[in-house]
C-alpha cells in the first residue's frame, strides 16, 4: 500500500518539490529541483514526519535534485545525526546530477552519510 504527500514549490522561478509516500518497505522521499536555504525547512518538517512514524526505514532520495548547497549539506548532516539516535533509519540514494556528487565529494560528507549502493 502506498500513500503519500506531494507539493511545489516555486522558488526564483525555478520549481522544487517534495513527494512522499509510504510503502511496505518504509518511508520514501524523495527531493525534486533545487535544495537550496528557501526550502530547508520543508524538507526538515517531511522528514520529521517520516521519523515520527514506525517505519523500519526512511529512504531520501536525490535522484531527481539537481542543485544542492551549503544549507543543504548542513541538513543531510543534521538528518543523519538525528537518525544515528533513532535508530539508524535513514538511508540516502544518490542522483546523477554531476552538480549535486561534485558539492557532496568537495565537503567531504560523501563518505559520511548513509548513502545506498
């Protein structure tokens, strides 16, 4: 069973967005566009929701997210000390977008987040 939340946001004129849903194997969300300071807070409140739950997993995935900055960085570590004290739920799926691996790989916490093979 799956059910979930959807919405955009326009930002600058650019489009983000944040779908969620819920399946057998957990939590899913997965970040679309732009992951910039103006929406921090809207991915931090879907993940405390997804956290809030029973589910055995929480995965967020950046498949789709095209541009990632220091506010965003400053989350996915936040995000992983959060759930390193709840039980280590949390597990990241990387994106093609060469733009997103590059700031990932210069802050170093490539090696540091619980990304999925």
């Amino acid at each position: 069973m799956s059910q979930g939340n959807e919405g955009a946001l326009p930002q600058n004129g650019r489009l983000f967005s944040v779908h969620s849903r819920r399946t057998d194997a957990g939590e899913h969300i997965s970040l679309v566009g732009e992951m910039d300071l103006s929406v921090i807070g809207r991915v931090d409140r879907e993940m405390r929701r997804a956290e809030a739950t029973d589910a055995a997993r929480i995965v967020l995935d950046l498949e789709e997210l095209e541009f990632l900055d220091a506010a965003g960085i400053r989350l996915l570590l936040s995000l992983d000390a959060r759930s390193r004290g709840n039980g280590g739920r949390l597990r990241i799926r990387r994106g093609p977008f060469p733009q997103v691996e590059r700031v990932l790989e210069l802050t170093g916490v490539g090696d540091m987040l619980p990304f999925e093979d």
